[in-house]
C-alpha cells in the first residue's frame, strides 16, 4: 500500500467581503446549523502575512488555497444541501434497481438517482458519455462557479496556467462492459468507436479542460480509494512548483452495475445486509461486515494565494503540507500495526508544520470493514496519543465508498465541518469497538470548534483495498473573519 499526503488549507480572513458565500442555500427539510455563518475572502490589499505562520510556506506563489468546490452525490449536487443531509445522519444507501441485483449476495448501494446535466454538458455528448465522466464534468464546472469563474469570468484567467487533474478508480466501466458485450455478443464491429477513450481513466480530465479551454498539466491519477488525494496532492505540488496558477482537482467514480458489483462481490469485501441497508455501513461497530459501494465525484479548485489575491477569490480554506509512501505488505490487506499509515501522517504534519496536538479533529477512512477500520485507528494512534482532544467520524456512514471520488466527498464535507463549527455523525454505532478511544460523533451531530491554536486543522487518512494510503490535510484561520446574517 501507498499512501500519500497533500498539502493543507487555510482560510483566510478577508476584506471586504465582496458577495454572498454561494454556500449560504440550504434545503428545506434540513435545519441549518447556524443562523450566522463565517465567510473569509482575500482582497488584494491583503498582507499575505496575515495568514502565515511559523515553519509553513510564506511565498504567495507557492501558498496553495481552496477557491471553488463541486460535487455530485447521492444527496445531490448541491453543497450544502449534501452536508445538510449528513449533519442531519440521513443515510443514501438504498437497495440497487439500476439493474437486476436480486441474484447478487448485496443487493443495495449507494446509487445516485435523478441525476442531471442540464446545464453542463450538451446533449448528445451527454447521451454517449459514461456516468464516470458526466460526474467528472459536471461537478468540476460547480467547482469554477463557486469559486466565481463561472460564465464569461473564466476568460479573465490565463488558460495556458490553468490545469486539470480528476482521477477514478474505475474509469469508464460501463462503456468497457458495454464493448466487452458488444464483442461477445456481436462481433468486433458493433464495439462504439468510442469505447477506448471513454474508458481510459485520464478522459474525464480531458473532456473537461478541452471544454474549459485549459493547457496547463492535464491528466489522470488511479490509486483505487486513494485517488482523489493522490490528485490534490500532485495538482498542489504543480501550484508550488510554478508550473500552474490554478487546477482543478478531485475524484470520480460510476461503478454500481453488474460487473462493477460482481468484481466486490468476488472480493468478499461488501456488506450484505440486504434486510436492512441503510444501517449496513458502520464504521468501528463490532457488527460490520462489510463496506458499501458508493459512487460520484468531489472536486476542488485550487489556485496559489497570489493568483486568488489578484482576482479577489473566495478563499475557502488553504492546503499546507503532504507526503506519500508505501507500506509495502500486500494488495488489499493493511498492515496490523499501521506503520504505513503512521509515516505518512507524520511526514504530513512535518512538511505542514503542525504538531500532532494541533489536530483536533480527523474525518477517517473508515470503510466498515473488519480488518480495515482498527488497522487505520492503531495508526492514528501511533502519531496521536492523546485521543480524548480529538474528534473523528466517518461519512462512508452515509454514503458508502465511493472509491476513487471518496476522498474528494470526504474533503468537502471537512471544508464544511471547518467552516460550519458542526461535525456530521458517524451513523449505525450501536455496539462500538472498545479499543478505538475517540469520540466518534456518534449518531447525533456535535458541534466543535476546531481549535489547533487559532488555526483549525483536519487529517483524512486514505487506504484499504487499495494500493495506497493517502493522508490531506487541511485548515483555516478561525478568527479575523466577518460574518454575514443568514437569511
């Protein structure tokens, strides 16, 4: 196993505030957290040393910073609406009628429904595409929007600095299990000409910078669960090395059909719980049995802090430090003793500058599965000794893995957390393990201020079934901000 670590985030306060925070919406079923929420923007009068700190990068070319996030899921493709329902512990798993899952041992995921791209992607493009990249596509161009370069503002940047680095899993699985049918059943001539480029991994980056019009670095990262961070991770390190100003980062996945199933079926890693899905994932309880397939996309845009200042982004949180190793044991299994792991969030906080009690709150792997969810726990521990300072919880609770895209749903729902003050539960704890000593969050929402000083940070490790553990770690000023009236 790999595992990697991206550099961190910060907000930063801000003036003037310029807009309303396009995340201010909020759905109509779901009480929102706070009737006041905390915005900061960077103005180009800003000091850059007003956010710095000591031992972390002060050189606004190489400081990298959240300006947009996007997202399709199973609750939608709406931010707030999406961590409204996991504030509120609502689970999306539901049982599968995509297609006839009645033979399979699991027979419930965490199928997205009623999904559209009106608006993003015309329509008979749309009609060809595989879901991998329609997910991929439309949650990068919600990126842009919430980081105001929606419409004619995009033009306003240097396309040749701009790059897109989207990764899955995957990739295009249904239009390659469409082909390998069309070939059995029909001979060679009935496979699409577009069956190779929309299976490859690397289209959805390229579908999307060749709509945008971007030339900076473009391609494709596929490291299983681990994805989505490997990409913050590289789309950062381009940022730092001045080889971009902006990128698009982030994960996308679309594996619930039948081949996609059978292949984690075969593995004996799912949950069949098919009685009760939607208590099926349960991260940390001693009755799990399994992980739950999830599928979407979670994207981020992210600029170097000069570029933001120059164009008056809002600035959503800042990426500080990573690394990337390997544990070097076996294929799916982690090590018991979480030495890969343990490095890596080492090394992280290390290139960071942030000491392991800083961190006060941790959005975990956490997939539900036996071996997986202690292993991540004992490697937390090693680096985190003192486990009643810190909170952790899992969203997989709610809306399964969604593999490749999971670590870019997971970092937007710890932007959320951060910003918010709130911290959505781990659902489904009902007989916890003993030995893993933290508060889980569970089953109810907590609020929490993160507080590492002044600064708030938050770790997600990344591994299991994978080739790779991945390690982001983000945080923000939690002071110096104004704050807007909610209406």
């Amino acid at each position: 196993m790999q595992a990697l670590q991206s550099p961190p985030l910060r907000a930063s306060p801000l003036d003037p505030i310029r807009k309303h925070s396009p995340h201010l919406t909020t759905t109509t079923n779901v009480k929102p957290p706070f009737t006041t929420r905390k915005l900061s923007y960077i103005s180009a009068s800003t000091q850059p040393t007003t956010i710095s700190a000591p031992k972390r990068e002060k050189d606004p070319k190489k400081r990298v910073v959240i300006t947009g996030m996007g997202l399709v899921s199973v609750f939608g493709n709406d931010v707030d609406t999406y961590y409204n329902k996991l504030l509120s512990g609502e689970s999306g798993i539901t049982p599968i009628d995509r297609f006839d899952a009645s033979k399979f041992p699991t027979r419930f995921g965490g199928q997205i429904r009623g999904f559209t791209s009106q608006g993003y992607i015309d329509g008979k493009n749309d009609r060809r595409l595989d879901d991998c990249l329609r997910y991929c596509i439309v949650a990068g161009k919600k990126a842009l929007e919430d980081a105001d370069l929606g419409g004619d503002r995009l033009g306003k940047i240097d396309k040749e600095r701009a790059g897109v680095l989207v990764g899955t899993g995957m990739g295009g699985l249904t239009v390659f299990s469409d082909g390998v049918q069309a070939l059995i059943e029909r001979g060679y001539r009935k496979i699409t000409p577009f069956f190779i480029p929309y299976a490859i991994t690397n289209m959805g980056s390229a579908l999307l910078a060749i709509e945008l019009g971007f030339m900076g670095p473009n391609y494709s990262i596929s490291t299983a669960c681990a994805t989505s961070n490997y990409c913050f991770y590289a789309a950062a390190n381009h940022i730092r090395r001045g080889e971009a100003d902006m990128m698009i980062a982030g994960g996308t996945e679309a594996a619930i059909i039948p081949i996609g199933l059978g292949g984690f079926v075969a593995c004996r890693a799912l949950s069949q719980r098919n009685d009760d899905p939607k208590t099926a994932s349960r991260p940390w309880d001693k009755d799990r049995d399994g992980f739950v397939m999830g599928e979407g996309a979670g994207v981020l845009v992210m600029e170097s802090l000069e570029h933001a200042m120059k164009r008056g982004a809002p600035i959503i949180a800042e990426y500080l430090g990573g690394a990337v190793n390997c544990d070097a044991y076996h294929m799916t299994d982690p090590r018991s003793d979480g030495l890969g792991v343990s490095s890596c969030i080492e090394r992280s906080l290390e290139d960071a500058g942030v000491s392991p009690e800083e961190v006060n709150y941790i959005n975990a792997h956490a997939t539900s599965t036996l071996v997986g969810d202690l292993a991540e726990v004992n490697a937390i521990k090693k680096v985190f000794k003192n486990t009643s300072e810190i909170k952790m919880n899992a969203t997989k609770s709610m809306i399964g893995h969604c593999l490749g895209a999971a670590g870019g749903l997971e970092a937007i729902a710890s932007i959320k957390a951060i910003r918010t003050g709130w911290l959505h539960p781990t659902i489904n704890q009902f007989n916890p393990e003993p030995s893993v000593e933290f508060d889980t969050v569970a089953n109810e929402k907590q609020q929490h201020e993160v507080n590492v000083g002044k600064m708030l940070h938050i770790i997600t490790p990344t591994f299991l079934l994978s080739l790779n553990n991945a390690d982001l770690e983000k945080k923000r000023r939690k002071k110096e901000r104004k704050t807007l009236q909610h209406l």
